[in-house]
C-alpha cells in the first residue's frame, strides 16, 4: 500500500493562552513582552465602559459605552464578558477569536479569573490558563499602588478581588510567579511551546497514528 511520505507533521490547532491572576501581578507586562518576543503570537483588543487611563497603553481596549457593551453583549458578540467592579464592564468579541483559531493561530489574552474561567466555557479545549502572582501580596499591593491608575478605594476593591481570585488558582493549567520579570517571560515562553506538543493540539499527526496503527492488546505482566 503506498506511504504518506509526510504521516506526522506537526501542525497543531490554535490555542487561547490566557494569563490570569490579579492586578498587580504584572500579567499585562509579561503579556505585551511576549508578542514582541513572538510575533506569531497574536494580541486581540478588548471591548470595555472603563474611562481611558492617561499614558496607560490604551492601545489593545475599545471604550464603548455602557448602552453600547449591553447591546453588544444581548446580540451574543461576545466570547466572554465580565462586569467587576464600578459599573465597568470588558468584553471578548467571539468573532476574532473563531478567525484566528480557524487559521490554527494562537492568541494571546490577558484576564482576570473569572474572565479566564468564562472564556474556558467557550473554548474549553482551545483555552490554557496560566495564573500569574506576584512574589507576595505585600508586593502585589505595592506594584498596584505604583501605577497610580487607581484611587485608595479601587486599590482596596482590587487588593479583596485578588483574596477572592486566589480561591480559582487550581483552576489553571500553569502557576507562575513574576518575581524575575526575564526568568518569567521564558517560562511563559517556554509553557506555549510545550502545549503545543500535547496531543490534544496535534490532530494532523494523531489522525496518522490512528491511520497506521495495527489493532493490539496491553499486555500486563
């Protein structure tokens, strides 16, 4: 019979990596360090009612307004969408989502917990959480204090939302702590190529396995 001269090439499906974990972690960094490391790593914009923060790095949000997310999120165009906290409101349109996964590309996204978990009930086979903390809560809290980007009383909100977020850690595929923002980034790195080996990603060459496998028995001795 002839032979697929090719039987297992490794062209594996695209994934939905997420790096989850509170504010302060430095998840946001860790996640634009990594598109410009890989530039096959795609970034995607977010959909939220939160007021622009001056000199922030805007760039990966559209600001709607709250009418504006609601109606979106009735028509179903979102992925996920989460309402955390002062009637802010951020979304994931599903559209670009099912394009690129469609063109076996990965995606790079940047969440909350909750956001993560409700992504996962989407694209439960595509998505790889990866929780990010920072090296203590004491430093979570300083890094959030740092930004500047949030009066006492956010802070407070964000530091109880993060106690709440560490009750999903177990929820994730990979537990990462930001301590050497570099070391970090390599092992981030390092995580998207490993899942890329999985089986689960590897349909092309499973489907050669199955198609050239003699059927057999275990034995046990």
């Amino acid at each position: 019979m002839p032979v697929d001269p090719k039987p297992f090439l490794t062209r594996p499906t695209g994934c939905l990596f997420v790096l989850s974990g509170p504010s302060g972690t430095g998840k946001t960094s860790l996640a634009r360090a990594m598109a410009e490391a890989d530039p096959t790593l795609v970034t995607t914009r977010s959909v939220t009612t939160r007021r622009p923060r001056p000199g922030a790095g805007e760039e990966h949000y559209d600001h709607v307004t709250r009418d504006e997310f609601l109606k979106m999120a009735g028509n179903g165009e979102f992925a996920q969408w989460i309402h955390p906290s002062f009637d802010e409101y951020y979304g994931t349109l599903r559209a670009p989502l099912e394009e690129a996964l469609g063109r076996g590309q990965d995606l790079l996204l940047d969440y909350c917990p909750e956001g993560y978990l409700n992504l996962r009930r989407c694209f439960p086979e595509q998505t790889v959480g990866i929780f990010v903390m920072a090296p203590s809560v004491e430093m979570m809290d300083r890094r959030l204090a740092g930004r500047g980007s949030e009066n006492e009383e956010e802070r407070e909100l964000r530091h109880t939302m993060a106690l709440r977020d560490f009750n999903f850690v177990t929820e994730h595929d990979y537990h990462v702590v930001n301590d050497d923002f570099e070391e970090t980034l390599g092992t981030l790195l390092a995580i998207r190529r490993a899942e890329k080996a999985r089986p689960a990603h590897q349909r092309l060459a499973m489907g050669a396995y199955a198609r050239h496998a003699e059927p057999t028995l275990l034995r046990y001795y």
